[in-house]
C-alpha cells in the first residue's frame, strides 16, 4: 500500500495532473446540474400542464354547455399528454432534446398533431446539448489522452528511464499502479458527480450501476488505446497528435460518415412533411360530396352507418368524419415513415459495435429512456389516448346527445384507462 501511495504523491506532484483532474471533476459536476436543471425545468412545465389543463377546460365548458353541442366540445377542448423524463434523462437528454415532451391534442386528425414536433435519429450526430453523455464521450478521452501520451515517453526524454528500470522489481508493476491512479482519478471524478445526480434523482441502482459499467468500459478502452499508442515508442509530441487524431476519426469523423450514409441509405420524408400531406387530405375533405365522405368513413367505422344523416348543411359528424379519413389517407406513409426512423436506428446500433462513441451513445440513451424508442413509445401512447377520445367523443356527435357539464368531467384523461359513455 505504501508504494501505491507514494506513486500518487509523484502523479499528483505533476505540473498537468491536479488541474487536469479538477478540470475533469468541474466539467463533469456542471454538466450534472445542467442535465438535472432541465430535467426539473421539464417536471416543472409538466406539473403546469395540468392545472391550465383544467382551467382551458372550464372555459371551453362555459360556453359549449349553453348549447350543448358535442362536436363544439371535442372540437374546442385540448387534451394534454406529457412524457415524464426517467430519473436518469439528466444524465444523456438525447431525444427529449429535440422532440416534444408536451403535446395537447383534440380529437381531430392526430398526424398533424404528432408530427408538427420532427424527429432525429441524434444517435450519430455531431455533439449536441451539454451534458453528462457528452463530457463522457467526447472530452473524457481528452483528458485521459493528456494524462496517458507521456507516460512512459516522458520519462525516457527526462533521461530517467534507464534509472527506472536499474530500480524498481518489476516494471510491470510500476506502470500498471501509474496506469491505475491516472484511469481511475479520472474515471472517479467523471463518475463522482454522475452518482450524486442519480442520488438525487433517486435513479434505480441497477441502471445506475449499468451507466457506471458503460462508462467505465469506454474510459478503459480509451486508457488500452493510449497504452498501445505508448508501446511504438514515439516522442510525447507524436503520442499526443496521433491520439488526438484517432479521437477526432472515432467521435466525431466516422460519426458524422456514418450519419450521412444511414441517411443515404434509408431515406426518409420529414414529418413536416407528412404533416402537409395528411393536411392537404383534410382540406380537400371539405369540397368533396358529403356522401362520399360518410360513405369512407362508414368502411372504417360500420358502426356509425345507421345513424342520422348529416343533411345539406355543416355537421359536426361529417366534420369528424374526414378529419379521421385525412388519418386514415396517411396511414401507409406514417408506418413507412416509422419504419424508415427505425431502420436508422438499427443500424445505428449495429455501428455502435464498430464504433465506441456511437455504442456508448446508444446504450447511455436506452438507459435514460431518451432514445428514438422512448419516443416512438411516447407517440403510441398518444395514440391509444386518441382513439379514447373518438371514442368518447363519437356516440355524442353521431348520436346527436346534448353534452353536458358532467360529461366534460367524463372526458378521457391522459393516463386513466376508463371513461364515461353518454347515457
């Protein structure tokens, strides 16, 4: 023990290694609190949603009760849905960057809705938003590359490496306690601050524990890479370029390749843009035939086909009925968009086991419930909440049945797996 105590005291006697280690701890603690203030900020528009949800809802209720119109009701009442970020989002945001957590919808066509919010595949982008992820993957190696590129090289341009080696048992020894102190210093002051965060959090310790181990193979691969680097025997000047430009090809260079060939290779029409297509169906619905119209919509839904006709003029019914078709219009466009985002996706993963920076990415994301999965699972979610409002909403319009201020307390709510039927 006293000559592992004696080796930190020379490492921590270095011009580089207490800044270098301060600067990891102060780097890594900052991007903790950025990650936890935004996970707060998050939890705290969620909490807001609710009660200005209720308020929306008695004003709506004020005036459609007058006349008790229930198309008025579905078509006036937004409906809030939200995505709670897991305890561990704070650590690697990923999709909740870039992708709504928030989304109120009414039972009119639901594709619009979903996708005025875009989605990325941010798995393989360039770095994005600060936080722990990033000081993992890309500034950690960094650190450990000025910490590991001299440390055999300097000794031998200090003139002490014949004396070194005239004076220790094992060689082997010394340079594996001097690896140890530098990887695990390191690795300590990226993980200290993570741990705090998960505390605080209250993050399970299984996928704590799981975030640690991914952490911690990537710092050792990065050390093994250093090492291997140090066995041709360069100058210190030649370690540090050469390291630093494996870095740049395996975070950044190949990275961002790999994005722009998964896009090549799977295109993908934005969302926006079948935003504008399920759109251009819905406002073509008002200048086709009313008859046409119900006659679609009762294909879908027979069960409203023997109910009262819409007549010459405007029916709440007939509205209902091609928003929910410009829905339908869009379907094999919204599962061929789905499909090619997941695609992607795969092959992402599949890159993540060529590249370290894209599989630590990948698994840091699934961990924290931030990947494209969390959000395709958000926006299925949203649509099971959807079809709960349609049919909440349907005998009311297609039944012509008075809606009441009851029935607005009967209203589906996001996360409720019953509702109320009009009597």
């Amino acid at each position: 023990m006293a000559i592992w105590l004696h080796e930190l005291k020379l490492f921590l006697r270095q011009r580089m290694a207490l800044p270098l280690l301060l600067l990891t701890l102060a780097v890594a603690s900052s991007a903790v609190v950025a990650g936890v203030a935004e996970v707060s900020r998050q939890h705290d528009v969620i909490e807001r949603i609710q009660p200005q949800q209720a308020e929306d809802e008695a004003a709506v209720a004020a005036f459609v009760t007058v006349s008790g119109d229930p198309g008025s009701a579905a078509y006036y009442t937004f409906h809030a849905t939200w995505d709670e970020p897991s305890p561990l989002a704070f650590a690697a945001l990923g999709q909740r960057d870039v992708a709504p957590y928030v989304l109120r919808v009414r039972a009119l066509s639901l594709e619009s809705q979903i996708h005025e919010g875009e989605n990325y595949n941010a798995e393989t982008a360039l770095p994005g938003r600060f936080d722990w992820a990033f000081v993992l993957i890309y500034l950690a190696p960094l650190f450990l590359i000025a910490l590991l590129h001299d440390l055999r090289s300097g000794e031998r341009e200090a003139g002490r490496m014949a004396m070194i080696q005239s004076m220790v048992r094992s060689e082997r020894s010394l340079w594996l306690r001097r690896v140890a102190w530098r990887v695990g210093l390191t690795y300590l002051a990226l993980s200290t601050p993570f741990a705090i965060g998960a505390a605080i959090m209250a993050a399970p310790a299984s996928e704590v524990l799981a975030m640690l181990g991914l952490a911690a193979l990537y710092v050792l691969f990065w050390a093994v890479l250093a090492l291997l680097v140090a066995r041709l025997k360069f100058g210190s000047v030649t370690n540090a370029a050469s390291l630093a430009a494996t870095w740049l090809v395996l975070t950044l260079v190949l990275p961002g390749l790999a994005l722009l060939a998964i896009n090549a290779a799977i295109p993908v029409r934005q969302g926006v843009e079948l935003t504008l297509a399920q759109r251009e169906l819905v406002h073509a619905g008002w200048d086709r035939p009313k008859e046409e119209t119900m006659q679609d919509f009762f294909q879908v839904h027979p069960e409203w086909r023997d109910t009262p006709p819409v007549g010459l003029g405007f029916h709440y019914k007939w509205y209902y009925a091609f928003q929910h078709m410009g829905d339908v219009g869009v379907a094999e466009q919204t599962t061929a968009y789905r499909a090619g985002l997941e695609a992607r996706d795969g092959w992402t993963r599949r890159i993540g086991y060529l590249l370290p920076a894209v599989g630590v990415q990948v698994g840091l994301h699934r961990l924290a419930e931030t990947d494209l999965a969390a959000q395709m699972a958000y926006q299925d979610r949203i649509r099971a909440f959807h079809d709960r409002l349609r049919t909440f909403y349907y005998p009311y319009v297609f039944n012509d049945v008075t809606f009441t201020m009851d029935d607005f307390a009967r209203a589906p709510r996001w996360g409720q797996t019953t509702t109320g039927d009009p009597s």
